[in-house]
C-alpha cells in the first residue's frame, strides 16, 4: 500500500462544539495524498457521534481514555503512514483549502521541520502572526505546533515526554533543534488558531514546565542565562492572574 505523503492529526477530547469545524476544515482540502487521523480520548459527550458521522473521510478513528494530549499524539505517531505529519487540534482550522497542496511544495529531501505562520482573532478579524525565521537554542515555543510539518521518522525517534502536561511539544522541537535538525520557515499562514486551546489558556504552568525542560536540557550557561528572565515572566504572569 504507497504511503500517503502527509497525515493531518487531530487529538481531541470532548470537544463537540469544536470538533465538526476542524474535520470539514481538513478533508475540504485539495490536496489528494493526504491521511486524516483523529485520536479521541473516549469522549462522554456527543464528540464520537460527530466523528463517526464523517467515518468515510476519516482514515482512522481510535476513540478510547488515555493519559492526557501527548500520551493521544504518541498513538498517532505509532498509526499515521505519511512521510510528514501535521497536528491540528480540535478547534484549530486551515487557514484554506489549499494549505496542503501550497506547503507540498516545499517538502522535499533538504529539510526535516517546515513551519509558517498562524491566523488569530482579533476584534472580529484574522490578524497574522509571524513565526520567526531563525530557529536556535529555544526556550519558549516558536511557532505553534499546528503551523508545522515534522518527518514522520524525527516523531517515531523521539516521540513525545508524556511527563510534561503541556510543553512536551517545546521540548520535542528543542531537543531537534540542539541534535542539529534542519528547520524552514514558509512565510505563508498554515492555519487559523484556536486561543482557547489547553496550552494557551493554562499559560503559567506551562512556563513552570518550560522550566524544568530548560534544566533538564540546557547547559549550565544557557540555564543562567535565560531561566531569571523565565521566573521573572512567571511570577509576573501570576501576579495578574491573581488581579483578574
């Protein structure tokens, strides 16, 4: 059976106000030789009816309880046959129905992570957010991992750290970035970003686990060089939390 050339991945849970937008939004694309999977955490609400409402569009479909979004996605790496794989979260959109076919393009033997831009809401508009260009030793997120195409065998290799609620995704691409793994920016939106996703709306902890990956991954003189200013954003961030 020949190998689709990108899986889209959609982890979700609960998620049936959400759900329906993000499966029309994938399989309305034009682009042929894609493979859809969607990872559903056993859901008790109505978010397996919609999917299953889709089943000849969807490619696989494993609804079961599992240990939170990484432990979802790490099913998905051991399922997905494309060379390169996108995870679109229940409620993120393509920002249209050419992304694919445009971003297929550029995918050739020279690079192993390719990544654009996002779209956000913003007083009833879509306002572009730029991803930045050059990717050194990171210590935050620097693109949303819905905005980038990974080889699947750099996801089999590594998977991701299921210790880590929310920043596992920062961690799998620092920990790329420090093995020397080559990164391309697109100056193009991949998709339209969903804002009240789990990372985003849990922010401080997510710094905290930031942290902690910093230590665990980082040397001595990057640790002192950039973990003050990640406690000091920290403790500042709460600091607002508290006022709200």
């Amino acid at each position: 059976m020949k190998k689709k050339f990108i899986s889209v991945v959609t982890v979700c849970f609960n998620a049936q106000s959400l759900i329906e937008k993000t499966i029309q939004s994938v399989i309305s694309q034009n682009f042929i030789e894609k493979e859809y999977v969607i990872i559903d955490g056993g859901s008790t609400d109505e978010t397996k009816t919609i999917i299953q409402s889709y089943c000849r569009q969807i490619d696989v479909i494993v609804s079961e309880p599992d240990q939170g979004i990484y432990n979802a996605m790490n099913k998905a790496i051991d399922l997905v046959s494309g060379e390169w794989v996108i995870f679109m979260n229940a409620g993120d959109l393509f920002a249209d129905n050419k992304v694919l076919t445009n971003i297929s393009t550029y995918l050739d033997s020279n690079i192993d992570v390719l990544y654009g831009n996002i779209l956000v809401e913003k007083g009833g508009r879509l306002i572009m957010k730029d991803s930045p260009s050059n990717i050194k030793n990171i210590h935050r997120m620097p693109f949303c991992h819905q905005a980038v195409f990974t080889r699947l065998s750099l996801l089999e290799k590594y998977h991701f750290d299921e210790k880590y609620a929310l920043s596992s995704d920062f961690k799998f691409f620092k920990q790329l970035i420090r093995d020397g793994v080559s990164f391309r920016k697109i100056d193009m939106p991949i998709t339209v970003y969903d804002k009240k996703g789990l990372s985003h709306v849990q922010r401080s902890k997510g710094l905290s686990e930031n942290i902690k990956i910093i230590k665990e991954l980082d040397s001595v003189s990057d640790k002192m060089r950039f973990l003050p200013r990640l406690y000091f954003v920290k403790t500042w961030n709460n600091l607002m939390c508290a006022f709200k």
